[in-house]
C-alpha cells in the first residue's frame, strides 16, 4: 500500500479545514492572563493568553479591536472569545478574537478606569484649574438632549428658583455613536461665542452603557478647555462619569444642577428684607445720635450767650499773653545769667589782667612776643606793653642765664 505524501503547506490547509469544521473550535471563549502583548501601526492587537501551565497566541484584528471599551496590557485577565485555526505560513494554530472582555469586570467599568487615570495623570482633575461658579448668572447655557426629562426639570426649577437669569438650550445627542463629539462641539460653541456665564452639561439617569458618552475624552478635553465654568449634572447621585472629575461642580442630578446654579428668589427676597431692616436701624440710630448731637450744640452757651463766650475767650487770650510773657522775662533773664557769667570766665582768663599786676610784655618791631633772651640783641629796638600804655626801649645789653 503506497503512503501518500504531502507538502507542508498541503498539511497545514488540510488541518486548518478540520479545525475550521470542528463547532467547538469556531466559537470559543478561553480565560487567560494577556502577555506580550504588541499593538502594531496597523491596527491589529497581538499578544498571549497564558494559564499556569499553558500557553496560546491570540490576534485581535483592528476592525473588532474598533469595538473594544477598554485597552488591552499585560497582566489583564480577559476572556477571549473567538475561533481557533491555523496560520499555513508558520504551521501554528492561534485563537481569532472577536471580542474581549475583562474576567470578573465589566468592559465599561475596566475602560472606565483607565480613562479616569490617564487623565488624572495629565491634570485634568487637577483642584487648582476649577473656576468658581458665578453667583448670579446673567444666561444659563445648558447641553443636553432637548427631548429628556432632564431639561423640563431643569427649566422648571431654574424658572421657580431665579426667573431673572435667561436659559439657553444647545441641543445635542446624550448616548450612541457621535454624542461625546456632540456635546464637545457645543460646548466648544459656546465658548467661542461667550453664548453663557455657567453650562450645564449632563442628562437623565441610566445605565453606564447610557452614560457612556460623558466618559470619553471628547467631552473631559472641552470642559477641561473650557472658560465658562462647567457643572456636570450626569445621571442620578450614585452614578459617577469622567465629565464629574473635569468639571468645575459636580450636580448629584440635573434638578441639583439647577439649584447649584441659580440662587433661590425666596433666600434672596429674605436677606433683602433683613438688609432694609438692618439699614433702617442703623438710619434710625444714626439720626438719634445726631439729633442729640444738635440738642448739645443747641444748649451750649456759645448759643445761648455770644457775648459771653467772646469775653471768655478774651480772658483765655489776655491769660496765654501773661504766660507768655513770663516765659520771654524768665528766657531773657536765663540768658543774661549765661552771658554774665561767660564773660567773667573770659575776663578772668585775659593776658590785660596779668599786666595790672604789674607785669608787662615785650614785643620784637615785628610784634613778636619776646620770650628768651636769645630772641634779641644789643641795639634791637623792643616795644614794652603794661597795663595803662607801651613805650619803645633800645637794648643795650643782652645775657642769658642758665639753670
């Protein structure tokens, strides 16, 4: 019996026919934990489902990646669900994803959570970039559907609470494919066109899947970007999107909004009242005073007698004149004393006293002031000062004696 050869790639069809026929094979779903895990340029995801014991290659081709809610890494336990065949080329056999989804955790909530740190890692959520909301708004800009429930609630409780401010609707899809570029686009519109002082921007309640839209990067980039401040008003209180983390305010509800956004005319007309009665008081204390005021100065007695107050400022003027005049007397007689007896020292300390005693002094023609005998010789003509006069002498002899 002759054996029947074949080549390796008539090998490989032949098994991938069999494995393409097996109904187990065309539609699995296998746990793993992802490993070497490549996104390349085109497109297509590649990488390992691994066990404890075992290992099999997956490929995720772009068109299904399109539909995934969350980016694959490594380390992420999925399932995988698809069908396994074989690649003729390398003669292995690999599972062809169709989806994948995270093993324990919902697809949204995985996708969810990594949005939510990639953009706090860019500082998105970052406290100091939030805007305080303004307290009295001149036009409220709301971007929601225009045919929920959300905006009638809205409306209702914005018209109740604070009918001076003006609403303005920008209408745009809140779920399905294109609604985060939607509400981005107009908020982005109003912005450019400074359309309002506050946006809300929000819907109704409803599952995550519902809500979706508020949690894509569209609408967290235009409220981040955005100069009007942003109160987020998704869902009902328990439910929490990316559009909460970005945004100025957080509403628990869209009616929350609403209130958070407007001030309430009742509240407002009661500090008003309590204002006007707070300034009446203070009018009426003030007018009080002043007339008690009056009633002092109507009882003085410049008032009551002018001529009596001119007298006695007459008398206040003729008694600072005496006291003036003393300080002068007693300055002046300071002054003298000082005088008196500096002129004393002085007189004390004169050359002229000492020639009263008998004493004289001798001068060259020069007016030199002789103090040895040196300074003179025989012939010089000397002039001699004593106390009444001075006379003119001729030296005859000149000596000097030593000690």
């Amino acid at each position: 019996m002759g054996q029947t050869v074949l080549s390796i790639t008539q090998l490989n069809e032949y098994i991938r026919g069999k494995m393409d026929t097996d109904p187990l094979l065309n539609q699995v779903a296998v746990r793993g934990e992802i490993s070497n895990y490549k996104l390349y340029p085109s497109g297509h995801h590649y990488f390992t489902l691994k066990d404890e014991a075992s290992a099999l290659r997956c490929v995720l081709f772009k068109g299904n990646a399109a539909r995934l809610r969350f980016r694959p890494e490594n380390g992420m336990k999925i399932l995988a669900m698809g069908r396994v065949s074989v690649f003729p080329r390398d003669g292995a056999y690999q599972l062809y994803c169709t989806a994948l989804a995270m093993d324990g955790v919902g697809d949204l909530y995985a996708a969810f959570e990594q949005m939510k740190k990639k953009l706090e890692a860019q500082g998105l959520f970052d406290p100091s970039h939030k805007k305080p909301i303004p307290r009295y708004p001149g036009t409220i800009g709301i971007v929601t559907s225009s045919a929920g429930a959300a905006i009638h609630d809205m409306l209702r409780i914005l018209g109740k609470r604070y009918p001076l401010t003006r609403v303005r609707l920008f209408p745009v899809r809140v779920q399905g494919a294109g609604a985060s570029q939607e509400i981005a686009a107009a908020i982005r519109y109003a912005n450019y066109y400074h359309l309002a002082d506050v946006l809300i921007v929000g819907r109704g309640g409803g599952s995550m899947e519902d809500l979706w839209a508020f949690n894509e990067e569209p609408v967290a980039y235009a409220i981040y970007e955005s100069e009007i401040p942003v109160i987020s008003a998704v869902g009902h209180e328990p439910d929490v999107t990316i559009s909460d983390f970005v945004a100025d305010l957080r509403a628990a509800t869209p009616s929350n909004a609403a209130e958070l956004a407007v001030p309430d005319q009742d509240g407002l007309r009661q500090s008003l009242d309590q204002m006007t009665s707070a300034m009446a008081g203070n009018l009426s204390r003030q007018l009080k005073a002043a007339r008690q005021h009056l009633n002092a100065l109507a009882c003085a007695s410049v008032l009551q007698d002018p001529g009596a107050y001119i007298a006695q400022q007459r008398k206040n003027m003729e008694f600072l004149k005496n006291r003036l005049a003393a300080a002068q007397n007693q300055s002046v007689a300071q002054k003298q004393q000082r005088y008196i007896a500096a002129v004393s020292k002085l007189d004390a300390m004169s050359p002229l006293k000492v020639l009263t005693r008998g004493y004289s002094v001798t001068q060259t023609e020069s007016g030199e002031i002789v103090r040895s005998a040196g300074q003179v010789k025989a012939g010089d003509r000397v002039r001699i000062r004593v106390s009444d006069g001075s006379m003119t002498a001729e030296i005859l002899d000149q000596q000097e004696e030593t000690t």
